[in-house]
C-alpha cells in the first residue's frame, strides 16, 4: 500500500511539475545538512502535501534520493 500512495504522491506532482521547474533539492535544504525537514518543506503546499509518502524510510526528513523521486 505504501508503494501505490508513493506511485500517486509522484503522479500528482509530475502533474503540478510546474511548482518544481526550477527547484532543487538545494533550494529546500536550506541549513545544507544534506536532508529536507519539514520545516524547510513548509515553503512549498505540495511538498508538504507529500512529504509522508516520499519519505519512505519515515525518518521525519527527505534525502536527496527520496526528494528525487518527487521529480
């Protein structure tokens, strides 16, 4: 189940990829300690919105890869 709700949480963002055009990983981690909390994700709805299903090993942060999965 985590697996389809991780397929949807990429769907919809494909669809709105507009909102992630010119964003990167970078732009969010914004102290540069390598992950994107959820604090640093707040800046963006749609970020927030899936930030539950792209952090798959529910650490409470996005690594680069997981935030990859996002674009």
């Amino acid at each position: 189940m985590k697996h389809i709700n991780t397929t949807f949480a990429i769907l919809a963002l494909a669809a709105s990829s507009a909102a992630f055009a010119a964003v990167t990983f970078e732009s969010f981690d914004t102290d540069g300690n390598g992950a994107i909390s959820k604090e640093e994700a707040s800046v963006n709805t749609r970020l927030v919105e899936i930030f539950a299903d792209l952090d798959t090993d529910q650490n409470g942060e996005l690594s680069k890869e997981e935030f990859a999965k996002a674009q």
